[in-house]
C-alpha cells in the first residue's frame, strides 16, 4: 500500500524518530511503513491519520 | 525503543537461562561422571539443562507477548517461524534417513540448536527483507 507518511513527516521537519515517538513506535516502524514494506494496522493507521489531522484514505493509498 | 522494557526483560529472561544451561550442563555432566551422585538427583541433573533451555523459548514467547510495537512484533513471529521451519524440516528429514540406516544417530537435543540457527537466519532474512530484525533493532 502507497502512502504520504514521508511527505507529511518532511512537511513538518520531523526527523523518523520524532514521528516515532510521537507514535509510540520504533523508527524502524516508521521507516518500514514509508518505504511500503509494512502495511500497519488499523488502529496504529488511526493514530497516524489523528497525528496529521487528516483521514486514512488522504494518508494511505490503494495500490 | 530500541530498549523498550519488553526487551530488557527479554535480555534478562534470556540471559538467565542461558547462564542456567551453561551451569547446569556443566554441573550435571562433572557429578555424574565422578558418580557423586545416584538415584532421583540424576533425573533432576539431567533435566535441568533441558529445562534451561525451556527457559529461552519462554523469554522468546512473552518478548512477543509483551512486545508493543507491532512492527517489531511481526519481525519477531517471522523469525521464529523460520526457526520452527528450519528445525522441523531438518529433523524430519534426518530422522527418515536414519530410520533407513543412512545417516548416524543424532541426540534429539539439536533440533533446538539447529531452531535457533533458523531463527538467526530469520533475523537476517528479515533484515534483508524489512531493513530491521526482530531483536530490538
């Protein structure tokens, strides 16, 4: 699944691990959904989606 | 996260056990070769070891139990699905080929030596594959 996760991040000068802390995750988690490798649950998906102020569909994208 | 309380409690569970096994083994192996010992004691001596390693399966099980972080979580199923993969195929195999008198007897014992090797090859597959291990990271 495609995503907006880095340019959001960039957009507010958050480094990784700054998103990762704010999500409570590893920045390796943060790296893994960024890159497409990691598809993330629903609920973290919400918390992601909260973080921004935005919907899952305007982060997350179908393939 | 890289030191998340599930891990450090992983690392401690982990290290208790094997610092168990080794002490164990070691113990068990000297007092019963100098026959210092009879009966119900060598049952136990020679359980402890065992249980020992018991132990790590143990700290592997509640690190995913405990294990916040989904993603990491994830990494960490995958490697032990390898392991469970790698022992179970290799042991079967063998087994076969030993009931047949092709290959030598092998104590069943390393079936969880080879696990942790599938598990370590998880962990590299994984860092290949997801850019992250399962082990803290």
């Amino acid at each position: 699944m495609k995503n907006h996760l880095k340019d959001l991040r960039a957009q507010r000068n958050w480094s990784q691990l700054e998103l990762a802390q704010k999500l409570e995750v590893s920045r390796q988690s943060v790296n893994a959904i960024e890159t497409g490798k990691y598809d993330p649950s629903l609920p973290l998906a919400f918390r992601i989606a909260d973080l921004f102020g935005l919907t899952i569909e305007e982060i997350f994208v179908r393939d | 996260m890289s030191q998340s309380s599930p891990d450090r409690r992983y690392r401690v569970r982990f290290g208790t056990s094997m610092a168990a096994y080794v002490t164990s083994l070691f113990a068990a192996k000297y007092l019963i070769a100098h026959h210092m010992v009879e009966g119900a004691i060598i049952w136990i001596l020679g359980l402890l070891p065992g249980l020992a390693v018991v132990g790590a399966f143990y700290a592997i099980a509640m690190l995913i139990v405990e294990q916040r972080d989904e993603f990491v979580r994830m990494l960490i199923v995958r490697q032990t699905l390898m392991g469970t993969a790698v022992a179970l195929s290799i042991s079967t195999v063998w087994g076969f080929l030993e009931n047949f008198g092709l290959v030598v007897h092998v104590d069943a014992y390393w079936i969880a030596v080879i696990w942790f090797m599938g598990y370590g090859l998880g962990g590299l597959i994984n860092r290949f594959t997801h850019g992250a291990s399962g082990d803290g990271c």
